[in-house]
C-alpha cells in the first residue's frame, strides 16, 4: 500500500506541474469536449427528459429575488435549506449555461457568486455551536464542504465567462479563503478517515482544481501536515489515524482505511451512499484533469467496486439496508448515488450499473449522464439478476464481513441480510451477528435503523436523537443474541471500535440451498456467539424459507434473549401467553424503553407465530425448551418525546442457560387482499421442529409440515467447501453422509 501511494505521489507530481499550464474550463464533471460532443449528439430519452425539465424549473427561479441569508438556523430551518438550495441552482445554471450557451445561467452563477463574496466576511461560524467543527454558512463543517463541492462545479462551468478581475474577486476573497476554513482552520474535521473529512478533502480539492491551485490539490490529496494532538481527539466520534506522530489523512488514506477491498465501506450502507458523492466526483475531476495518475484504477479499481459494493446492499426496490446509522426509507434515487453510478458506468461500461440507473429513471447533466442514457436505449439488460453476495470487512478485509443471500430477481427478490462486520466507526450498533430478512420490499424481521429525523426541525433539528444511543444502538434493539440484558461490548464505543465478528464460511453456489456462518469472541467477556443463517428454496414451498441457528457458549450459566423484531400486526401463536398491563422490561441497555405487553411460560417442544406485514403473512416456528419464555413487547417506555416508532416484536428468553441454541424457520406464505376481504394461505406448512442432533460440529434436525411431511436438515457449522464430504452417526443408530456444508432431504413416510 505504501509503495502504491508513494508512486500516485511521484506521478501527482508530474501531472500537477503539466496540467497547470494552458488549464481549460469546464473539466471537472463536463469538459469542453464532452459539452461538444452533447450538442452534436443530444439526445437520448432520459438525458433530454432530465434536460427539459432543468430548463422548465429554472424559468421560475430566475425570476425570483436570489437570497443569501445571515447563517441561523440547524438543518431543516430557513437560512440551513435556503444555502443548500443555493448550491444546488448553482451547479443546475453552471451545467445549463454550458449545455445551452445562454447568457443568463451564466449571469445566475455569477451573481449568486458574488452574493456570497459580500456575506462570507461578515460572518463568523455558525451561532449554533452545536457541532465538534461548527461551519460558516452551515451549523456544521461536513455542509459547509457540501457548499464548496458543489460551487466549484458552478465557478468551473463559468470561468471563461467571467473577466480576470471577477475571477480574482470570487478567489481570493470566497473560495481560497473558504477551503482554508474547512481545511486548515479545522484540522479535526479535514484530517480523519471519515465521511465527514471525504467530503472535506475533496471539497477543497476540486476548488483546487477549478482554481488551478497546486497547493489546494495536494492538501487535499494527503491532507494537512500536522502532527499528533490529543486535542483533536475531543468530541470525535472515530476516524484519526497516525503513522507515529503523522496523522494519515487525505483522499487517498480516504480509499485506503475507508473501504476493504471487497469495497465495503466501514460505516455501513447509508453514510456509504452519501461518501461515494465526494468520492465519485473528486476522482472524475482527478480523472479528467490527470488521466495519467489512473485514480479509477487505484487500488485495484476500488471505487468503481465501492460502487457495486454500495448497489448490493439494496433491497428489491432500491432502499438501502438500514444498517448502523440509518434513516430507512433511503434509496439509489438519492441524487448522491445517481452521481456515483453515472460516473461509475463512464469510467467502467459495467452493465451492472444499467439496472440501477433504470430503477433511478434519472441522470445527470453532465457527459457521465449523457453515456448512461444511450446505454439505456442501446443495450439490453433484461433478464439480469443479481446475485447473492459476501462482502469483507476492513482496510485488509480481515475484520469480518456482511453477508446477502438472494433468491429470485426484480421486485420479487428475497433477501437475507447477515451482519458480521466491524463496529463502524461512531455510527456503528452493538449488533453483533445480527440480520434481517425482506421479501421483495417487505421487511420480515427488521432492522430499526437509527433514531433520528433527518432535516427535520421540531426533531432536535433534524441531529441524532438521545433515543439513538439509549435504544437504536443497543443490542436489543436488533435481531441479535443478548447475554444477561446487556449489549455487546457492554455498550460502550470505546471497547467496541476493536471489535469485530470472524466469517466461517459462506456459501452461495446452489442458490436453492445458501447458507452463511459466522462467530464473535469478543461481544462477551467468556462466551463466544455464533450463527449460521439459511435460504432454502423447496418446490413445495411457494416462496424461500429461513432457517437460523444461533448458539453461545462458555462455561457459565446465563440469561440469553433472542429478540425478532417483525413489526406487523401479530394474528396468532400456538402458545398460552398472558396480556397484562404494560410493564417496563429493564432500566438500561434498551430494555428501558420497552413495554412487556404479554409472557409466555413454555410448554412444548417448538412454537409458532403469525404475522402480517404489507398484507403478507409469516410465520415463525422455533425449537423451545420447557420453561423458555416468550415476551410480546412493543418500544415506547421512557420516550416522553415520542420520538420512538412503537413498534412490537418479541423476544424469546432462555433463563439459566448453558451452551444455549435457538433453532428457528421463518416461512413466507400467503397474503390478504383488503379489497376482496378473501386471506390466501393464512396458515404456513411448517408446524414444528425436531431435533436429532446437536454437537458442536453438527445440528441434524427435522422440519414437520401440518401433513407430518419431514425435511432432514443435517449442517456442519465449520466447513463450508462445497466438495467437503460429512459422515455422522445420530442417536438412534443410523448413519447419515452428504457433500457440502448442508443438506435438506424429504423424509419418505
């Protein structure tokens, strides 16, 4: 790696003291060939639709008074959205006056550019001081680069309409001075591996390349030469890194500590889709402006993998697996991942991203959006499925991993969600070896997400809320194993950022019969977790079935709770439960918020519960022990705010546990039309489970329908080759072999 980087610096070098001579405008996301080339050739169906209706837009802005006011508010209120929106238009007039050649977007740019060269003197960070690196125009710095990035875009496609005189105005007392502020002035905000600094980093170097700036370009390449401070560690949520007493910042340490090589990145899907922007963009203008330093090939091509790695975490419908800090809902139709795949297919022609960017249906206005949008009219991609996919965690991909099995394609697809990752710098959950299941874009068993309301004011305005750290990122707030009521890691930041889960295998080749395995040691102090997740497609059955195994073990006698949290409306189960008024479940940990509405003492050897979600039905059917409990529990308690969805799930409980295994299936299997009133399959096959054998090496189990058809379910936890060859003996004396790491058999009456 140090010798990768040490040659990109040697050819920067190069390519710097080259470019800077005889620099020509546009060439960061547009060039002066790539405007030529779409007049001479416009216009495919997407890119014109996405035209037009720029140019219908800005008739109505151009008309209106440009305001630029004094910084006030948090993000969601007046003087927040109006800067954002401006940055916006800026970039929208900039492309538009170079696509069209008239006068009055470049006139747009120009004098919004200079409304802000009067505001920036007169004012002093944001009155808010609420954030670790308060902004100027913004409440934070992370905005404020979001400003730069998208106005170096503007000020680049106007350059050559400016005189010298207004170039050097907006300069030297806007844009300079700006990128100094985010940079030098904030060296806790640039210099990290973090979203936050790659928008910093590349914030200030696309100003430097717009500007022809040597010095800007390079500061934001290897960030700023300063030395260890404790000081800068204060309210950081993660991310500085230091080679001795050198911090190790920069975009290329961004490429370098942020992804694996898989191209997973460590904060999870939701801040992935909001760093590649930065990313994507930076190197586009890299790109066009040193093609020799080859930026789409660092790394082994490692940004246009971040890209594939970033569209796989995606549900049937496009929204993004609400993994670590989330706000569900979030989708590729975010423009920053319109961004990402436009300049990815540019720089790759990887069909792959043609099915996203025809689920997006929209494109940017640059040349990257224009080679898109005749793809999508000159190639065929029908048919195309994705398929499932294991994802490694960390720079080296050596600390663990999340893992997606998928079965079907379009908006049918299913999806299995295994995580097993590190802990995801500040925005990570205590979630060890937890997942969730979608059918199409059903959540199953969900993942929460985080506590926040993004952008919106009366929600602490719009920042993350105290509920986040006290239930989104507690274990029990997700489908994940809890020791004692108590979250992994204790819950605590600071001994969770060194932990991560350890892969055992992954194994995807029959996608009938996929299977994910997976373990953490460290989440508890003298116990290791382990879990081993299914998806097995039968004929018999009209959709996939999920089959999880979770096991703990260690010498001594604990309480585990098993929560699933499907958030539907409960129909029924087969066990005796008693409602009784809501009681708070615990004081800390989570278990503060939750109301235990209803408690089941055990009774037999396996259990069932229905639900309906999305006018779907599942039923879920598990292994039990006499004397486990079953809670029915909803979130609210202790949120005076109301900032919690309420949400019911339960959690199944074995008190005073050895060496614990819970052995669950979780059937989709009908549905309900509201308008007929008329239930399709309301009831699932499966109505119990057997078990044969449980060792450590090996769980042999049966799968009994309601016509005492039986499925022999026989798993080795540890080997994974699809070749490897198991003999085993169960107890009442028959010998069972079979190839691979699993095998589902039909028992004959």
């Amino acid at each position: 790696m140090i010798g990768s980087r040490l040659l990109y610096m040697v050819t920067l070098v190069l390519g710097l003291n080259s470019f800077l001579i005889g620099q020509e405008h546009p060439n960061l996301l547009l060039t002066a060939e790539g405007v030529s080339r779409i007049k001479d050739e416009c216009c495919p169906r997407l890119y014109q639709e996405v035209l037009d209706k720029a140019i219908l837009e800005f008739a109505s802005v151009l008309e209106a008074p440009m305001e630029v006011p004094i910084p006030k508010d948090m993000a969601g209120g007046y003087s927040h959205e109006t800067h954002k929106r401006n940055y916006g238009l800026m970039r929208t007039a900039g492309m538009l006056f170079q696509i069209t050649g008239e006068e009055k977007y470049g006139n747009y740019v120009k004098d919004m550019l200079f409304k802000y060269v009067e505001l920036y003197p007169r004012i002093d960070k944001h009155p808010s001081r609420k954030s670790y690196s308060p902004g100027k125009l913004f409440w934070q710095c992370l905005n404020d680069a979001n400003w730069l990035m998208y106005t170096a875009q503007a000020y680049d496609a106007i350059y050559h309409f400016l005189s010298l005189a207004e170039r050097r105005t907006i300069e030297e007392e806007l844009l300079i001075p700006y990128a100094d502020f985010i940079s030098i002035e904030n060296p806790k905000f640039f210099n990290r591996i973090h979203n936050h600094s790659t928008w910093g980093n590349a914030a200030v170097g696309m100003i430097g390349l717009a500007l022809n700036n040597k010095e800007l370009i390079q500061r934001a390449l290897y960030g700023l030469e300063i030395k260890k401070d404790i000081s800068l560690e204060k309210d950081n949520d993660g991310g500085l890194i230091y080679d001795g007493d050198r911090a190790i910042a920069g975009f290329f340490a961004q490429i370098d500590y942020a992804f694996s090589p898989d191209g997973y990145y460590e904060e999870g899907p939701y801040y992935h889709r909001y760093a590649m922007l930065p990313f994507m963009v930076f190197a586009q203008g890299l790109n066009h402006h040193m093609p020799e330093l080859k930026i789409f090939e660092y790394r082994g091509g490692l940004l246009i993998k971040a890209v594939k790695t970033m569209l796989a975490q995606t549900d049937s419908k496009g929204e993004f697996f609400p993994i670590n800090d989330a706000q569900k809902g979030m989708s590729i139709a975010a423009g920053s991942v319109v961004t990402a795949v436009n300049i990815a297919y540019a720089n790759s022609r990887d069909k792959e991203f043609l099915l996203a960017a025809q689920l997006q249906n929209k494109v940017l206005l640059d040349q990257s959006g224009f080679e898109i949008s005749k793809a999508l009219e000159n190639i065929s991609i029908a048919g195309l499925q994705r398929s499932s996919t294991e994802m490694k965690d960390g720079k080296d991909g050596n600390k663990g991993g999340l893992g997606v099995l998928r079965w079907g394609g379009g908006s049918e697809e299913f999806n299995v969600v295994y995580k097993y990752t590190s802990q995801g710098l500040g925005h990570g959950h205590f979630d060890k070896l937890s997942y969730s299941i979608y059918d199409g874009p059903t959540e199953v068993l969900q993942d929460y997400g985080a506590a926040r309301w993004v952008n919106i004011d009366q929600k602490a305005g719009g920042r993350y809320l105290d509920e986040n750290q006290t239930w989104a990122k507690q274990t029990v707030a997700h489908n994940a194993l809890v020791m004692d009521q108590k979250s992994h890691f204790d819950g605590i930041y600071d001994v969770a950022k060194s932990g991560y889960s350890i892969p055992i295998y992954f194994n995807a080749a029959n996608r009938d019969l996929q299977i994910i395995s997976a373990k953490d040691t460290m989440a508890y102090k003298n116990h290791d977790l382990e879990r081993l997740v299914v998806l097995w497609k039968d004929d018999e059955f009209d959709k996939p079935i999920v089959i999880d195994i979770v096991r703990a073990f260690g010498e001594e006698a604990h309480d585990f709770d098993l929560p699933l949290h499907f958030a539907g409306q409960f129909l029924k189960a087969d066990f005796k439960y008693q409602s009784n008024d809501p009681e708070i479940l615990g004081d800390s940990h989570g278990y503060q918020h939750i109301y235990q509405e209803a408690v089941a003492k055990i009774e037999n050897p396996s259990i069932s519960m229905t639900w309906l979600k999305d006018q779907k039905m599942y039923t879920l059917t598990t292994k039990s022990e006499i004397n486990d409990e079953v809670i029915l529990a909803r979130i609210g308690a202790n949120d005076h705010e109301f900032n919690l969805r309420r949400d019911a799930f339960m959690i199944h409980r074995k008190s005073k546990a050895i060496n614990p295994s819970f052995i669950s299936v979780i059937e989709s299997h009908g549905s309900y039309n509201p308008v007929t009133e008329i239930p399709h399959q309301p009831y699932g096959k499966i109505k119990s489970i057997e078990s044969i054998l449980e060792s450590v090496e090996y769980s042999v189990f049966d799968l009994i329908d309601v016509d005492n058809n039986k499925w022999r379910v026989c798993i080795n936890h540890y080997n994974g080759e699809s070749n490897a060859i198991h003999k085993i003996e169960i107890p009442d004396g028959h010998k069972i072999s079979w190839t691979g790491p699993i095998t589902i058999n039909k028992l004959k009456n």
